[in-house]
C-alpha cells in the first residue's frame, strides 16, 4: 500500500498506521527490559565467579590447590566460564545497547537484538551448565583428607560422603546435608565441608536466577528482532 493511504514504513515494511502505536510501545518495553537484565546479569556473573574461585582456596590458602587436593566440580569452574564469562559477554552487551539507546539512533537496531538473544541463549546453556556441576559438587561432598579406617583404608585424601558403602548416592547426600555431625569427618582443610555446601549452594542460587534472566532477555531480544529497541526517532 502507498504511503499516503494511511500506511507507514517501518523496519523495512510497509506497516497499517493503527499497528504503529503498538510497535512504539513494545519497542520501548523491550528497551527498559534490557536496561534492568543487563545489569542483574552483571551483578550474578561477577558473584559466580567470584564464589567459584573462593572454592579453589578452601580456607582461604593456595596450599590444597597447589598439591590438587580440590574436588572435580570447583577444579572444573563452571562458575567461571558457564555462570561467569558467558554470562557477562551477554550482559554487557545486553546493558550497552539498553542503556545507550534512549541517546543513539543506531543502538536498537535488530540486529543489535538477534546478537543480544544469540548470546543471551550462550549465556542460558552456561549457567544450566553451572548448575547441574554444582549440584554434583554438593551432592558428592568435598575432596578431603579423612580416616576410612573403618574401611580398611586408614587415612587418605577422598570424598568420604561419596565413599562410604552400603549407602545410595541420594541417601548419603541426604545424611551429610543434614546432619552436621557428620561434617568432622574431614581433617583437612579445616571446615571444608561448611565452604563447600555454602559455595555450591551460592552457585546453585545464582545459575537458577542467571537461567532466569538470560531465558527473559532471549524473548526480549526475539521481540527487538521484531519491534527494534527504541521508539521511532
């Protein structure tokens, strides 16, 4: 339809002129929405990180990561680089482009929206990836230096919630979460386990409302594909 008969271009497209008020508005939700996500995910992504390397000095001392007495789950990082670095690569762009767009005519481009979605989703896989690795660290119990003795083992560098026989895995993990008393079968490093459940716990609250948000800003950025970031200037 023609420009004058009550149609207008938008996006490329010659859209009715009762549908552009609609547009508009979205456009501007989508906007505000990446404003606020972006941030959060800076916020989540930088606390991921930061408890996943508190786990690799339990103690607060280099001395077991240097000997390798670290369990599998924090020596892997998912906090790192799944709960981490893919996180605030899709933040920061997410933020950028929200924040600059109420002042730049270029920032709410749809192709600024596909880039946020696509690294939005890495962001998703990375923080389901955090997730799932740190419920195994929690269910396994720590890497500590205890005395299986009782086993015919004497004293040895294990996981001793994860080692004890005539139990199943859930069962275990049930015992060691919560009964306390359990907890001083580690002898090194001291109070491991209480910095263990805490951190993986952290990680897991963390991931969860990273999974969140970064699943929010991927129907944000499918929306800006569609609608751009900001009102037509």
């Amino acid at each position: 339809m023609p420009p004058g008969q009550g149609s207008s271009r938008a996006g490329g497209c010659w859209l009715p002129v009762v549908w552009l008020p609609a547009l508009s508005r979205v456009a501007m939700c989508v906007g505000r929405c990446s404003r606020i996500v972006g941030p959060c995910l800076l916020v989540l992504g930088t606390f991921s990180m930061a408890a996943n390397v508190l786990l690799l000095f339990p103690g607060g001392t280099a001395k077991y990561l240097l000997e390798g007495h670290i369990s599998k789950q924090a020596k892997a990082v998912p906090g790192v680089w799944g709960g981490g670095l893919l996180v605030l690569l899709a933040a920061t762009y997410t933020a950028a482009v929200g924040w600059r767009c109420p002042g730049c005519s270029g920032c709410g481009t749809r192709s600024n929206a596909f880039i946020s979605a696509v690294l939005s989703k890495l962001a998703l896989l990375g923080a389901a990836a955090c997730f799932v690795l740190s419920g195994v660290g929690l269910t396994n119990g720590p890497l500590c230096f205890y005395n299986a003795s009782e086993y015919g083992q004497g004293l040895l560098w294990g996981y001793p919630f994860l080692d004890v026989g005539g139990q199943e895995p859930d069962a275990r993990a049930g015992n060691y979460l919560h009964d306390r008393s359990t907890w001083s079968i580690c002898l090194e490093p001291a109070g491991v386990v209480a910095w263990n459940v805490v951190l993986f716990s952290l990680l897991l609250l963390l991931s969860a409302a990273e999974m969140v948000l970064a699943s929010l800003q991927v129907l944000n950025g499918c929306l800006g594909c569609l609608c751009g970031f900001c009102e037509g200037k």
